[in-house]
C-alpha cells in the first residue's frame, strides 16, 4: 500500500486525500489550522458570505423601480450580526470537510509538518515523524504586508482580519485594485460604507476583460465609490482613531480604516524543501509542472503555495492531478485554458478560455460577439441594467474558445460556456440547445447564433 502524506488541509490537500484514499492508498494529513484551509476559514467562503449579505442589501436598495416599497429611506446592516454569522458559517463548513474526510479513511493529525531526507515527515519539531512514499505539498499563502503598512487589526486590516469589526467602517480605504480589492470595495460599498479604492493601474481589475471593468468602474461611479486610478500606496498609519494613507505622489488620503489588499506570499517557511530538494521560483513560490510535480522525486505540490491561477477549484484539480499521477491513474496534465474564473463584485464577472486581450494580440485567432443584457426580457424583468455576455470562437470551425459574462450570479450563467470550451463545441451546438425563455442564459444562446458562419 503506497503512503501518502499531505501537509495543508486546504482544497489542493483535502481533495486530494479524497483521491488517494479512493486509489486504494494509506493516507495521512497533517493540518495545522482546520480542514479547508484559508479557503473555507479566512477567504473565500467568509468573503462569499459577507458579499452574500451586501447583495441582498443592493437588491432592497436599489428595488424602486420594480415596484417595492420598504418603508424606509435606507436600508441598514448590523455588521456584529453579519460577521459572527460569516465565521460561524466558516467554522461549520470546516467540521463539515473534517467529517469527510475522516468517514473517507484518512488519518488527521494536528500540527506543523515538514520534510525530511529519507521520505520522512516531522510533525510538530520532532513530536511525531512517519515515512512516506508520495507527499504533496498544499500550505497555502498568506496576505502580503508591506513594511510602510504594518496591520494591526484595528484599524489597518488584511482580508483575514476584516471580520472581527463590529461596527460599519466610516470610510474604508482599500488599496489594491485586483480581485481581493475590487470584491471588497463592492462590498463594504454595498453594506454603506464611504469606500476609497486605491488603484496603481489605469483602472481596476487590470487582468480581467477591459470591457467587463469599465462596465464595473460605472457602477462604482454611479454607487459613490471612489476609485484613486493611478495612484501607488507610499505609507499607512495610524491617526487617532483614523488612518493615514500617503501616496507616491505627496496627497494623503483620510479615512476610518484601511484595508490591505496587496497579493499573497506562499507558506514555503519551515518546510525542509532545500533539505530534500523542492525547488522555488523567482517569486518563492513552489515550481511545478501540469502534474503537479516538484523538483523532488515524489513530492507534488498544489494550490496557492505553487501560485499557478491561485483559486481553490485550481487548487483542488491540482491536488487529485498529484494523485491520479503518483498513484497511476489515468490522468489529463492540468490545462489553465479551460478554467473557469469570477470575480464576486455587483455585478459580477466571470471568464473561461482565451481573452479579449489574447484576441487583440493575436495569441488566437478568434471572432466575438457582445450581447447587452439591457436587452434580455429576464434582465429587465428583474431590473438588471448592466452586464453583457460576450464568447469567442474560431473563425473557420466555430469551436468555442473563451467567454465573459457580467451580471449578477455570473458564476453561475459561465458554466454552459466552460462546458463548451472543455469539450470543444462550436457555436452552432451550443445555439441549437434549447434554452428557457425568459432567461438571462438566453443571451449565452443569442450570443451564439450571431456567431454562426455559412461558409
């Protein structure tokens, strides 16, 4: 019986426990902070859950038009309530993962693990130690912290420290303008917070679909969020009961509390990899390659310590591609082309496949269509003004290879397009399915007609 060892308990680690103990393997993994990892504890699943909550104080906000009357002039969030929510719901998904895992026949044990020569791994400086024969390595990342910009849980905040507020910050100061940002600037938005984004670049989200961010960058406008567009953070400090943020080029923003949202280091610190041969890269995180694989013979690596497409359902597929490899199951290298993508702002943004701006450059050569969602019946029944779906495909065969979709729950209306692109349908297969009427995956189905080719 092949045995296994994964340190990190995160997506990349638990769902490749999943696959090892079902390819018959002995299994053991160490976790140090709770099954899920930051995914489930600090990130993803509590910032769902607080965007969750500014959603539907959008949604009441903004109902006028659809005939609702609330009875008052505004619409209010009791932010202790809303926060001790999100960590108990955190705290219940990880129990509801450690189950699981544990009914899956894999073995926990709590603490720190690290590599050691001779396949060994040392749990907790030397308490425990066992061999194994394939180990994976899923610690995760961690926020970045600037020197000139210290946290301190009050009043500056990483994204792990913003649930412990109990009141709604006056004036939130957000700097960092990519996803983590650009979702919170939404959020705390929403909730009815002044909201500052700091943004080095032109404008915000930098990687994601032009189109799809000038389309957000209106809402924010017409929401009262302010974006600082090419503007670099010097310094954050403390003022009173206030924050300073000082730019690069001498203004000084004032606000509340400042919201750090400036990238992720991975957790590679402690771990034995130059002892036993496990390689970094220039950015010190773990190289790997489209199996998983390390430097080290029988060491694989997955999710945010490897710092390839950093979201958990990369992480995951990581982590069961280490497994299907090392334990000789049929397995297909990990391919970035077809991964689904989003961002949970309001509305929110979605993606799949090749780019507009891998278009534009000429990477692929591909056609597009943009379809409004101002025109989609089920959008203005639901008092939905902004968004559209756009999909590419190949000149000559139609084959469908990239998508966008902003509007709201666009994670939701990408999954026909992802499932094109993996499987390689062209425009006419996707047009001939038959969709509801009405309905905004309508538009995805429109969109696909007005790609037809008669050649």
């Amino acid at each position: 019986m092949t045995r296994v060892a994964i340190l990190g308990g995160g997506p990349g680690g638990y769902e490749a426990a999943l696959v090892a103990v079902q390819l018959g393997a002995d299994v053991t993994l160490v976790d140090r902070d709770g099954l899920g990892g930051s995914a489930v504890l600090t990130d993803c699943v509590p910032s769902k859950t607080l965007i969750a909550t500014a959603e539907v104080v959008s949604d009441a906000a903004e109902s006028a038009e659809l005939g609702v009357e609330l009875g008052h002039d505004s619409v209010g969030v009791d932010l202790r309530r809303v926060n001790k929510r999100v960590l108990e719901l955190a705290k219940a998904q990880s129990a509801d993962t450690a189950a699981t895992v544990e009914k899956a026949g894999v073995r926990i044990l709590r603490g720190s693990g690290r590599l050691a020569p001779g396949d060994r791994v040392v749990v907790d400086d030397d308490a425990h130690e066992f061999v194994a024969d394939v180990a994976l390595l899923a610690t995760g990342a961690r926020p970045r912290i600037l020197p000139e910009a210290e946290p301190d849980g009050e009043r500056i905040l990483t994204w792990e420290q913003v649930y412990d507020l109990d009141e709604l910050p006056e004036h939130l100061i957000v700097v960092g303008s990519g996803v983590t940002g650009a979702e919170f600037a939404s959020a705390y938005n929403a909730l009815g917070a002044e909201v500052t984004l700091v943004s080095s670049r032109d404008r915000v989200l930098p990687g994601e679909d032009a189109d799809a961010a000038y389309v957000l960058e209106e809402v924010f406008a017409r929401r009262g969020l302010n974006v600082l567009s090419r503007s670099r953070a010097a310094s954050v400090r403390r003022d009173g009961d206030g924050v300073v943020v000082s730019l690069t080029d001498g203004r000084t923003v004032r606000g509340s509390h400042c919201l750090m949202a400036v990238g992720s280091v991975p957790n590679v610190e402690g771990l034995g990899l130059s002892e036993c041969g496990v390689a970094l890269d220039d950015r010190g995180f773990v190289k790997v390659d489209r199996v998983s694989r390390t430097s080290a013979r029988g060491v694989y690596a997955a999710g945010d310590v490897t710092g390839v497409n950093m979201l958990a359902s990369v992480a995951a597929m990581q982590g069961r591609t280490a497994m299907w490899h090392a334990l000789g199951d049929a397995v297909s290298p990990l391919n970035l082309k077809t991964v689904a993508a989003n961002v949970f702002t309001d509305p929110e943004i979605a993606t799949v496949g090749w780019s507009q701006a891998a278009v534009d450059a000429g990477d692929i050569d591909a056609v597009a269509v943009k379809l409004p969602l101002a025109t989609n019946a089920r959008a203005k029944m639901l008092g939905i003004r902004d968004g559209f779906v756009k999909l590419f495909c190949r000149p000559g065969t139609g084959i469908i290879v990239g998508g966008v979709v902003v509007a709201p729950r666009a994670s939701e209306l990408i999954h026909p397009i992802s499932l094109a692109v993996e499987a390689a349908l062209t425009v006419d297969q996707m047009a001939r399915a038959f969709t509801v009427y009405p309905s905004l995956s309508g538009s995805v189905a429109e969109a696909a007609r007005q790609l037809h080719r008669r050649d």
